[in-house]
C-alpha cells in the first residue's frame, strides 16, 4: 500500500480537519469528570433527536445493542417472529436473535433493500409475525410511506435500522420517521461516526425512550432499582463529546461531498460489465456505500484488478445471513419463498471508495480504471 493507494476510509485526513474540536471535547470530559451519563450524552441526545426530527434520542454501546434495546423496548418475548432483510451485516439479525425473536427472511428489491410487497406477501401467510426490522442498506433509504403502510395495515411493531444510513430521507421524511422507534451505528465508517464503537435510538414515544434509558443501563429506573432486565451498553461521555462537537456539526457537508462523488461515479462509469444504481426521483441518498454490481463470473477479477492499480474496493455482504454458520445449529430461522435476488447481490456487489476527504483526482482515477477494465 503506497501513499497513492485509494482507500475506502481515509481517517487520517479527517482526522486533520476533527482534531481541534475532538481534543476539545476530551478536555471538557477531563475537566468535568463525569465521565458516564454526564452533560456530554444529554447534549448529544438532544441534537440527536432534533436533526432526525424525532422527540427522544438514547445514547447507547454500539448499533447492534441498539436494535436489541429497541425490540425489548417494544416487548418482543423469546420465539416471537422477526421479519427481516437476509442480505445486511450480520448484527441486524443477532439482535433479533439476542432479543428472543426469531428472524424471518424475505428477499430483497432492486436496491439490495427488504421486498415490502414480500413481507407484506409474507404476514398475511404467517399472522404470527408481529415484528420488522427493515435496513436501510448502503444509506439508500426505503421507500418511507410502504413501510408505514405495512406497519399500519399489518399492526407490526417497526423497528427502523438505520444504521447505514444517516442523513438519508425518502420524500422529504428522513430515515428513523416511518417507525414508532429506529436504531442507528456510530462505527467509525458510518456517515456519523464515532471514534470508536457507539449507537443510538430514536423515538417520539416518551414511555418507550424511558424503557429504553432503563435496558441500556442494567434496568435500572433509579440507582439500585432494577426494574429490568437490563444490559450495559451506555454510550460514555468522550464519544458522545466528540460526536456533538466533531462530528455531527459536519455532517450536512460530509453527506453532501457523499452525494457529489456518487454522483460523479454515476455519471462517469461507462463500463459494460459494471453497473451503478438508479434511485427514485423522492430519495435522497446518504452513501454510506456506493455499490455496483459486476458480473458474478469476473467479481474477483474486477476486485483484484481495482487493488493492483491501488483501488481498495471491497464486498458487501458476499455471504447471505441465512447462510452463515452461526444460524445452522440451534438456530430458529427460516426464509419466506427463495432468496434469488439477494443472492444476486451477494455474488455480484462491489463497494467503491467513498468517503467525504476522497478528492475529485481520486474519484475520475477510480472512474478512468474502470473503464479501462479488460475482463
């Protein structure tokens, strides 16, 4: 890897433009030491919970503690069914798992996202599944009003994962608001992240931010009453500091750099055997990730190619959920109908680099070799 080399996440140039404003919030942590549930997570909660327009944000551990928390929150009870997407990172479906819920899978759309018209296809044969946790992958938002019809017409409990996909929104209504509660990841990668492992949950319900606050802290409703069976998974006052006063002041303009690069990628990649994505007129895209999709024949070629001209592209998810080892023994789990599209996916994307500190050189370099591609 040599100082021209592409890379997915260039955290050392960011880390250029954060690093005053991070220092400064780890002074402020140093010099309250309040160093757990202090005025660093309360501040971050309240900008949280307004840039996604929602009356209640919760601070936690990771995104995966995240979407656990917010099905307990909602009283998901041990064997209750779970529909969800087969084609995500694997911590979607450990949370059901964890949770007591059994995961249901349903084949994905044209994006890569959960089939709503199949998940509904799927509860109207299975009245038992009261529960759906959609993602909403590679920061490309699902279309907003489907789900909250589903979720309507069907009286299933929605929990949002949104952890791909901050600063996304479908027709004017930004991800997390078409649910009773949405769960978010601020791994270092996401659009808003941490620097380090951190999440949250979002929600206009009081009750249910309440029962949420008590889960991600022991269950406890006052020091030393339990009223739960909680878990620890806080988020501490140095990453919250750091994200209200790095990282989430930047966002609009990081999400915005997101889009030009998408944009000049659409625009520029002219290659037969690599396709880029259309969205719908109404979504706005975050690109937490930008795929193409390559014939599944010539991924690897495509993928050591980009690598020997210094283009560090990547897989997500080559390996559907279902199909994991973890899911094969003792593991209740099924799948609605076949998985035909997901599994197009998972033998065909490609992850490009994109990250707001990738520079225009850099992104017409990645275009100009992939046209030059000779499979």
């Amino acid at each position: 890897m040599t100082d021209s080399t592409i890379k997915p996440n260039p955290f050392k140039r960011q880390w250029v433009e954060i690093r005053e404003d991070v220092l400064s919030a780890v002074e402020r942590v140093g010099e309250h030491a309040d160093y757990i549930m202090g005025p660093e997570l309360l501040a971050f909660e309240s900008a949280f919970a307004m840039r996604q327009d929602r009356g209640f944000a919760v601070g936690c551990g990771n995104g995966l503690d995240a979407i656990e928390i917010a099905l307990r929150a909602l009283g998901i009870s041990v064997g209750d069914r779970v529909i969800t997407t087969p084609f995500s990172a694997f911590a979607t479906t450990l949370a059901i798992i964890r949770a007591g819920g059994v995961p249901v899978f349903v084949d994905v759309n044209s994006h890569g996202a959960i089939d709503l018209e199949q998940a509904a296809e799927c509860i109207e044969a299975d009245p038992g599944i009261r529960y759906c946790v959609p993602v909403h992958l590679y920061g490309m938002p699902i279309e907003m009003q489907t789900l909250q019809e589903l979720k309507s017409r069907y009286s299933i409990a929605v929990v949002e994962d949104c952890s791909q996909a901050v600063g996304a929104s479908f027709s004017g209504k930004p991800v997390g608001s078409a649910s009773s509660i949405a769960a978010y990841s601020f791994y270092p990668t996401k659009n808003l992240g941490a620097l380090g492992d951190a999440g949250a949950i979002t929600t206009d319900d009081e009750t249910l931010a309440g029962r949420c606050r008590q889960l991600r802290d022991y269950g406890q409703s006052e020091k030393y009453r339990h009223d739960r069976l909680g878990m620890n998974s806080r988020l501490d006052e140095l990453h919250a500091g750091i994200l209200n006063s790095a990282i989430l002041p930047r966002l609009n303009p990081w999400i915005a750099r997101r889009g030009e690069i998408a944009e000049r990628y659409i625009g520029s990649i002219r290659h037969p055997s690599v396709e880029t994505f259309t969205l719908p007129a109404a979504a706005l895209a975050a690109w937490h990730l930008f795929p193409v999709r390559v014939d599944a024949r010539k991924r690897e070629q495509f993928l050591h190619y980009l690598h020997d001209e210094g283009i560090l592209a990547s897989v997500h998810y080559p390996v559907l959920i279902p199909d994991q080892a973890a899911l094969k023994d003792g593991v209740d789990a099924s799948t609605w109908r076949k998985l035909d599209t997901a599994s197009q996916f998972a033998s065909e994307e490609v992850s490009l680099p994109i990250h707001p500190f990738l520079v225009d050189e850099e992104i017409d370099r990645v275009c100009r070799k992939i046209n030059e591609w000779s499979p």
